[in-house]
C-alpha cells in the first residue's frame, strides 16, 4: 500500500496534477491549482521524496479538488521548508497568494527563488512579496538579477509599493535605480520607475523632465498617463489633452488612455467633449454601469435632461447604482417639471449617502403644494422605520417647514423632537433659528447659550449668538467677543468672517469691515454676504462697486429678501 501510494504521488507530482480529474475541478480549484514545473523539467525531480512527504503531497491535492485550499496550502508549504523542493514551493507558492496568505506567500517565493537560482520567474515573484512586505533592499537584487538576465522586470510595481514608505527608503531606492540606469540607461521600464520614485518624493518637475526627456515616438501608454497625472498635479492641466488626444490616435483601443482622456476634459470643464469620449467607452464596454453612470451625470451638467433620464432608468432596469441613479432620476424629474415621478423617484432611495438628500427633496416637494399633512405623514413614517436617521429627519421636517412660511408647524415639530431627546445640540440650534423667524430673541438666546455652555468651542453656535447679537441688538461689543471667538476657532469659514466683518461695520469701523467682508464675499459671494459687503461700500462712498456686488449676487439670487431690502433702503 505505501509502494502504491508512492508511486501514485510521484506520477501527480511530475505530471503537475494531471492525473485527477480536471473535468469536475472547481473554478476555484483552476484558479488556486496553478501547474507546477512540468515533466520535462528535472526541477520536482531532483528531490528524493520521503513516504511522509508524498503522503502530504497527495492530501494535499486531494484537498484542492475538493476546494480545501487550506489543507493544501499548509500541507504544501510544510513540504516546501522540509524538502526545499522548487516545484512544490512553487505550488504552495501559488495557491498562497489565490488565498491572499501574504506571509506564506513571502516564505515560499523565497525558498522556491533560493531552490532555483535560474528561475527568473520564481526571482519575480520573491522580488514582489519582498516589496510588498517593505524589504526593498532584497527585492530590489532579485530584480536586478531578473534584469541582468533581460527577463521581464517589474520595478514599477517596486517603485508603486514604496509610495508609503519613508523618504530615507526612497532615496536609497532611487540610488539603486540610478546605478542600474549607469548600466542600461535607455531601459524605458527603469525610466520610468524612476519618475514614480521621484513623484511620491514631492519632484513632481523632475520626474516629468525625466519622461519628457525620453523619445516619444514609441511611448507606452503607462509612460503618457504618468506624463498626464504630472502635468496636472503642476497645475498644467490644460498641456495634458494633447498628449492624450494624441496617444489615442496612436492606441484608439486603450480604454485607459480615453478614460483618463474624457476625465481631463470633465476636469477642464469641456463636457460636450468629454460626454463624446463616455458614449465610444460605453460602446467598447457596454456592461460598464459605472460608464454608464458618468454619463448620466455628464448629460445633467449639460442639462441634457432627457438623455440623463436614459441612462439612469437603464442603470435602474440593471439593477445598478440603486439608491444613487433614484435620487438622480428625482432630480431630473424636477428639471422636467415632473413633480409627481420625482417624488416616486425619491421615495425609492432607502438608504446610502443619498438618503437624507432625498427626504430634504421630498419635503420641499410636498410643501411647495401646501401638503403640510402629507409631509408630516411622511416624516413620520421615515422615522418609524430608520431609527437611525430619528434626529437628522426632523432636522429636515422642521427646516423646511420654517422655509415654506409653516413657521408655527415648525416650531411645534421641532418642541416634539426635543421631548423625545432633550438638549441634543442640533435639535437646540435648529430651535434657535426657529426662534429667530419667530422674532423670539430670548428663545434663541437660551438655546445657543446651553449649546455654548455645554460645548464652549462650538464655532456655529457661538457666531450665530454673535451675529444675531451684532444685527439685532446694541449688545455690540458682547457680540464681536463670541464672533472673534468663532473666527479663532473656524478661520476659514466665510459665513464667520462675513459676522465678523459685520460686527465690525456696527462698530463703525468700517475699513476692518470692508477687509473682512471682501474676503468673505470672495470666498463665498452669497446674497447675504453681497448685501452686507455692498452696504459697507456704500457707506464708504463707493458706490459703482457696491452696486456690482449687489448685480452680481442676484443674478444667482434674484429673490433673496436681505439682499433686496438692502438695496431698497440704500438707493431711496
């Protein structure tokens, strides 16, 4: 029984596991089960095996037939250490990495490259885990062994894993990539690695000379991607369409190429252009729904509406981008006029990052016909059925209540909430704003004071407190206390440094304000930021200019009552 068994495992083992049946083998199984050396190779042979070790070998293609490529690999990889065997390390080798086994990935590459020196696949593969496992000394001598031999080099993927690494690595890496390249300096592979290394060490000019230095004439198309990514990174966006457009009419089949191509023109904002090179991709690769997605967006900023309501009703029909291509197909609804499918479109959003998005849509929908019964129904069916989203719905409810004149509903939506979870600060702020329509002063100054007092570095509540202190009080000097505050802690924010500019303006320091409420209205040229902005103009005598402020914000804002009382109370 032992002779049959040996005799049986030799015959698997150098035949590459033909001898099972591979007829009734798994995908799974094809995949993992990669041949060893074949017959005619001396390399499995050269190993005299034990009794025990041919016995392992044989459960352990047993076990892969049957999709165990756990059995397999452990019983493949104790082999590998215990014999030194090429092929066998090979074989565990394989199935390790189908399994993602990273460190017996590593180990067996490593006694399969030591066990043959020659092999320069088996160098590859030892090169690749070592990289992978951040030992780039090692892999970068296998890989030079692999080049010196003019085998098929892989040092981009060495030079991509070193992204993360420190700078101290990647300089040594580019010594070592400038030595080889005293060796063979016209190596494209190496160039190009090079510029890789060079780019993850902020030289992003240096690695675009260095590929921009090299013959065109036969460029590959990573080469060009690289050359565009850089330009774009330089700020030279516009240089990358040529090179493209051009690459394109040399490679027309490479998807790469017209991908990168259509997102430089969507990037450039030329979207008649860009939609173009989508409609050839989508044709190349029609089951490509995320193609087909861009192109519905494409068709939307182009304000192709009926095209976009296509291409998402198609994705629907798919059964792709569920949730997102809904909420697309309510917007679009709405720019058709089509109040009542954008409603069936927005209801069936039940989830995702649209979700919240949609109910906001809803609600504005139903109120913009006076359906305040329909809208609470909704809301509070919503709620009943994702709790988790209980504080952000009646955020939303209550909001847009306020927005449509239903103030008082609003006020009473927002009370219920605050019941039900006490002193939650958004439900508090939300109050407040509500108070603040309600002409209720003291309410909002209550509420944005516990907000404060609970959390003494909320920039929101502590510039709200202080512009409506600033606008609607002589409490002026208090109010620049909590604005200067909110601005420490949000510098950036333009709605802060517009209260702030505002402030200042009460004060009657007017060119702190004017510097203030320039930098705001630049930043974020709102109505309400225009109305504040021009009325400081104004007072500084400059009037042409207030009057191009206030021009410019209504253009986007035709009806936005701060912006239109300001001007009318000026100009009398």
């Amino acid at each position: 029984m032992n002779k049959y068994l040996s005799l049986i495992s030799v015959a698997v083992l150098l035949s590459g596991c033909q001898s099972f049946n591979t007829d009734t083998a798994s995908p799974a199984v094809e995949q993992a089960a990669t041949a060893v050396t074949p017959a005619s190779e001396p390399a499995i042979a050269s190993v005299e095996f034990t009794e025990d070790s041919l016995v392992s070998l044989l459960t352990a293609e047993i076990a892969g037939q049957r999709d165990r490529f756990d059995i397999a690999l452990d019983n493949y990889s104790q082999q590998a250490q215990a014999t030194g065997d090429p092929g066998v390390a090979e074989r565990a080798f394989h199935i390790a990495e189908y399994l993602g086994e990273d460190k017996n990935a590593l180990n067996n590459a490593l006694i399969w490259a030591n066990a043959a020196p020659d092999n320069l696949e088996a160098q590859r593969a030892a090169a690749i885990q070592l990289a992978q496992a951040k030992r780039y000394d090692e892999a970068m001598t296998r890989m030079e062994k692999v080049l010196l031999a003019q085998g098929e080099t892989q040092f981009d993927f060495l030079a991509l894993s070193a992204a993360q690494s420190d700078r101290k690595t990647r300089q040594a890496l580019l010594q070592s990539f400038d030595r080889l390249l005293l060796k063979q300096p016209n190596n494209q592979q190496l160039i190009f690695s090079k510029a890789i290394l060079l780019n993850q060490d902020d030289r992003s000019e240096e690695a675009l000379q260095l590929l921009e230095d090299q013959p065109r004439k036969n460029a590959v198309a990573a080469t060009i991607l690289l050359r565009a990514r850089l330009l774009n990174q330089l700020n030279r966006g516009e240089e990358a369409l040529p090179l493209l457009r051009n690459a394109l009419k040399k490679q027309p089949n490479d998807n790469r190429l017209r991908m990168t191509y259509a997102r430089q023109l969507i990037e450039l904002n030329q979207l008649e252009e860009a939609r173009a090179e989508f409609i050839e991709l989508l044709q190349q690769s029609p089951e490509d729904d995320d193609l087909r997605f861009s192109l519905a967006l494409i068709n939307m900023d182009l304000e192709a509406w009926q095209e976009a309501q296509v291409y998402l009703e198609g994705l629907i029909d798919r059964g792709a981008y569920g949730d997102a291509a809904q909420y697309n197909l309510g917007r679009v609804f709405e720019e058709l006029q089509d109040p009542e499918q954008a409603l069936i479109a927005y209801t069936q959003v039940q989830g995702g990052n649209n979700y919240l998005a949609a109910q906001q849509r809803i609600a504005n929908l139903l109120l913009a016909e006076q359906q305040v019964k329909e809208t609470a129904t909704h809301f509070e069916l919503e709620r009943a059925s994702n709790a988790d989203a209980f504080i952000p719905l009646y955020l939303i409810e209550a909001e847009a209540l306020a927005n449509h004149d239903q103030v008082e509903t609003a006020w009473l939506r927002i009370n219920q909430a605050l019941k039900q979870i006490p002193e939650d600060p958004s439900l508090l702020y939300t109050r407040a704003m509500i108070a603040d329509k309600r002409n209720d002063l003291a309410q909002l100054e209550a509420d944005l004071q516990l907000i404060i007092e609970r959390d003494p570095n909320n920039a929101m509540a502590l510039n709200a407190l202080g512009y409506t202190l600033a606008d609607r009080t002589d409490r002026l000097e208090e109010a620049r206390q909590l604005i200067e505050q909110a601005h420490l802690l949000e510098p950036n924010d333009a709605a802060i440094t517009d209260s702030l500019g505002w402030v200042y303006y009460r004060l009657g320091d007017l060119q702190s304000a004017e510097r203030l409420l320039r930098e705001a209205f630049n930043a974020f040229p709102d109505a309400e930021v225009a109305a504040h902005f021009g009325e400081v103009l104004w007072q500084l005598g400059k009037r042409k200019q207030a009057q191009q402020v206030w021009n410019k914000a209504l253009k986007s804002q035709p009806n936005n009552a701060v912006l239109l009382e300001t001007m009318q109370r000026l100009s009398q």
